[in-house]
C-alpha cells in the first residue's frame, strides 16, 4: 500500500501545484487591482496560496495511506497475512522532504482458511522488523483488476475499532491458529511488537 499511496501522493499534489500556480497567475493582476495597485497584496496572495498548497501536501503524505487502509477495513475488505521474510530497502525522502525506511515484506495471505497466495508488498517501517512467522491483517479487494496493489498492513487499532468483521476474524483463526504481532502507525511509518511488550 505504501507504493500504491506514494504514487497517488505524487499524481494529486502535482495537480496541487498546479492549481495553485494557475490560480495565482490569474489572481495575482485582480488582487493588486482591487488593492490599488499595491504590489505587496498580490505577494501575500501568493504566499497564503503556496502556505495552503504545502498544507495540503502535508495531510496527503502523512495520512492518505491511512485513509485508504481504514475505508478498506471499513467495507470488509480485509486477508490475513503471515510474514515470511522482511528485507531492508533503501531510503526514500517524499515530496516535502520527510524521510522514509521501506521494507520488502514477503507474505503468504490467506483469503480464508484454505486458499492462500504468496505476495511482496513494501512498507514504510520505524524501529525493527517483525519476526519472520508473525501475522498481521493486511487489506485486499479481489474486485480489483490487480488485486496486489490494494494490499497494506493494517494497524491493531483499525481492526479492534471495527467489530463487524469479527466473524471474518473468528473463521480464519479457527483454522490458522495465527501467533499475531502489534501494528501501530507511526507519523514515520509502521511501528511492530509483539503483543503485551511495552514500548
């Protein structure tokens, strides 16, 4: 989910800049018009333009990735996971300059208690990486024509604060017997530990 988030980031904040640069090209003229010719009304118009613009682009890349994890959640559209392997990748800084650690997280994720597939996904990660054999919730829309790019690790809270997939929960533990491992999120990436060990 975080490369499928990164990309939308990129496409929407492009056409941010955009908008802002046309609105600004635009307004600029009428702004200093209204005040009388007043030069520096027009470059106050631009900053709170520009302001707003980095705002916005600042919500976008700290929290669109959660937002699309918890509609997923919301509407049921959820697989059990177990961590095969995590792999180290290298930084990567986003648009506004923030610095990232992703992992390669190689997974085998049950769609229910028989039918499983093997998928890589890449997380952005604060601290260490989970034990190999842990399991977590993961999203995933099998309507979607590449099914894989929907999939993202689910934080613990998400899944507790949504009751109704109790039942989904319940008839893939029963056969998986799954030993699960903490999410949190982090304003850095996802956080993981074992549950009950104290941060």
């Amino acid at each position: 989910m975080y490369e499928t988030a990164r990309i939308r980031t990129h496409i929407i904040t492009s056409v941010v800049f955009i908008a802002i640069a046309v609105i600004t090209f635009f307004g600029f003229g009428p702004v200093v018009n209204a005040a009388n010719g007043y030069t520096f009304a027009g470059v106050i118009y631009a900053l709170v333009l520009l302001v707003a613009g980095y705002m916005l682009m600042h919500f976008l890349v700290r929290h669109l990735e959660d937002l699309s994890v918890a509609l997923m959640v919301r509407h049921g559209k959820i697989a059990l996971a177990r961590i095969e392997d995590v792999q180290l990748l290298p930084n990567r800084r986003d648009i506004i300059l923030g610095q990232h650690t992703p992992r390669e997280f190689h997974l085998h994720i049950f769609i229910n208690e028989e039918v499983f597939f093997k998928q890589v996904i890449i997380e952005d990660v604060v601290g260490v990486s989970p034990a190999k054999g842990t399991f977590v919730f993961v999203t995933y829309d099998s309507t979607q024509r590449n099914p894989g790019k929907s999939i993202g690790i689910v934080p613990t809270i998400v899944m507790c604060y949504t009751p109704s997939l109790e039942p989904v929960v319940r008839q893939l533990e029963n056969r998986i017997h799954p030993r699960y491992v903490e999410v949190t999120r982090t304003i850095q990436g996802l956080a993981f530990k074992p549950f009950g060990k104290k941060s």
